[in-house]
C-alpha cells in the first residue's frame, strides 16, 4: 500500500508535476517536496518522483537523471506510465509527451530544433495555467487532500489515466465494429470510415474514429465519416482532418437532414439506413 509521495524541492517541471498527479489519482497520498532518504529509496510503500538516481518500479522509485546522456530522452511521467503499462499508448496518442520529455531532458533550445522552430516558440506555447501550477507546486513543501492544489493534480490524474484507458477500450470496439466503405461516383472513387449505432449510446459516438482510421494507416485514404448522432436516432456525417473533398452543403437541401454547417465539415441526418448514408455521402463529394 502507498502510502506518500516523494519528489524533489526546487524548481517544478511538467513532467515531475504530472507523474505526482498520476500517482495521486491512484493512491490518494500525500506529497511531500524535499530529497528522498535511503529509507524512501527502499520502502515501495514511498513513491520517489523525478529524484534519488533510481529507476525500480518494484520499489516504486521514477527517476530518469542517472540514465546515460546517449538514451532516448525519456521523463519521470514516462516512467510511471510505463509501470502502469500505459507508455505505448500514451506515446502514439498524446502527442504533448514526446516534447514535453525533449524539453525536460535537452532543454529548450534542442527542444525547439527538434520541432523545427524557433527558441522563441517554447515560451509562446506557455500560458498561466502553466506557470501557476507549477510555481504554486514549487511553492509547497507537503501537499495533502486538503488543498486545492493537491485536488487539481487529483483530476488531471484521473483524467488522463481516463482518457488513455478509454481510447484503447474504445479503439479496441471500434475494430469490432467499424466499416471501410469504398464509393464510387460518376466525379471518382472515394473511402470513408462507417461506425454503426450502439446502443445504448454513451459518450461521444465519434469519441476515437480518427484515432483509429490513424491507427490502421488509413489517415491518406479516408476522407469521411459516419457515426451516431448522440442528439438524434440519425447519423452524423464528418469530414476526416477536414479534407477539402467533402462538402455538405451540398446536402443542406435533402429532406432528411436536418443540419449542414456552413463551411460543409459536418452534417447531421435522421437517415439510418446505409444506402441513403452511402447516397448523401456521395452526393457532398467535390474531387479538387
């Protein structure tokens, strides 16, 4: 059983901030900001977050500073994603990770090469959400349930645990579940990714369809999307990354949808059944 936290005084940064508010949605501990002792180093009921030199998740202990100049630069919240089997996931569907362990690990300036940018980008990025947390964080040396500070890493915990773990769930239904659907018009041959209705409907329905159509490779193939309507018993119908093939004001007229958005990326339709999906679908068709 987890008992407390442990992470370095000083300075806080994004990734020790984020793997203390991993750990404090799991455990519901408290955190306290000074250097570990050989007692927290070898007591597993002690999480040691981004401080001690020791890399052992049997032990509990996330540290990155002791790995050699020539690895991959890899963060205290990647190491605790990976004791939780999440990294992989994490890794293909936050895209925030990858820079946000450069800059812990190269700092801004190769940080910033990296992202083919200029220096002064990574300061243009920040916000006051930003440095308040984390200057607030800095601030503290113990914090337990009972302040604000401690609730909101609570949430951002569990709402990226949440968030990681639903997608996988929900990527792992959509295969079940999904259709690739080739048309063909008189104008060209398009595709476009078809998830029928669930019932009952929970969430988002269109929750993970481009994560998915990614996931498969598809993303320079597909050009549309179908998926419940979760205000209605019809379907919505969706531009993929906003191709320019596709538009639904072309649609806005049929009797049986009921909205098209005036830059034609979506439309919503009472039609269920798949030929009229697949009719509506090809009549929005513009090829350039």
């Amino acid at each position: 059983m987890v008992r407390q936290i442990v992470t370095h005084p000083g300075g806080a940064h994004k990734d020790d901030f984020l793997a203390c508010s991993v750990l404090v949605s799991l455990y519901q501990v408290p955190i306290h900001r000074r250097e570990p002792t050989p007692e927290d180093l070898a007591d597993p009921s002690t999480c040691v977050v981004d401080v001690g030199g020791e890399h052992d998740p049997e032990k509990k202990n996330f540290d990155h500073h002791q790995f050699p100049q020539d690895q991959p630069p890899i963060c205290a919240l990647s190491l605790v994603l990976q004791d939780l089997g999440l990294y992989e996931d994490a890794q293909q569907f936050c895209e925030w990770l990858e820079p946000a362990e450069w800059l812990d690990c190269l700092g801004p300036n190769e940080t910033a090469a990296k992202l083919g940018a200029p220096r002064e980008v990574i300061n243009q990025l920040l916000s006051p959400i930003d440095v308040t947390l984390l200057k607030r964080f800095a601030g503290g040396k113990q914090w337990t349930l009972n302040e604000p500070i401690w609730q909101v890493m609570r949430m951002i915990g569990e709402d990226l645990l949440a968030y990681l773990r639903s997608l996988r769930k929900r990527l792992d239904l959509i295969a079940t579940r999904a259709e690739w659907w080739q048309l063909e018009t008189p104008r060209g041959a398009f595709e476009a990714l078809f998830m029928p209705r669930i019932e009952p409907v929970v969430g988002e329905p269109s929750f993970g369809l481009n994560r998915y159509i990614e996931e498969c490779g598809k993303e320079n193939t597909i050009i549309a999307l179908i998926y419940p309507d979760r205000r209605g018993s019809g379907y919505g119908l969706g531009r993929f990354n906003d191709h320019p093939a596709v538009d639904f004001t072309r649609v806005e007229a049929e009797p049986d949808v009921h909205f098209a958005h005036g830059r034609g990326f979506v439309a919503k339709t009472s039609a269920t059944n798949p030929d009229r999906l697949r009719e509506l679908l090809t009549k929005a068709y513009v090829p350039a």
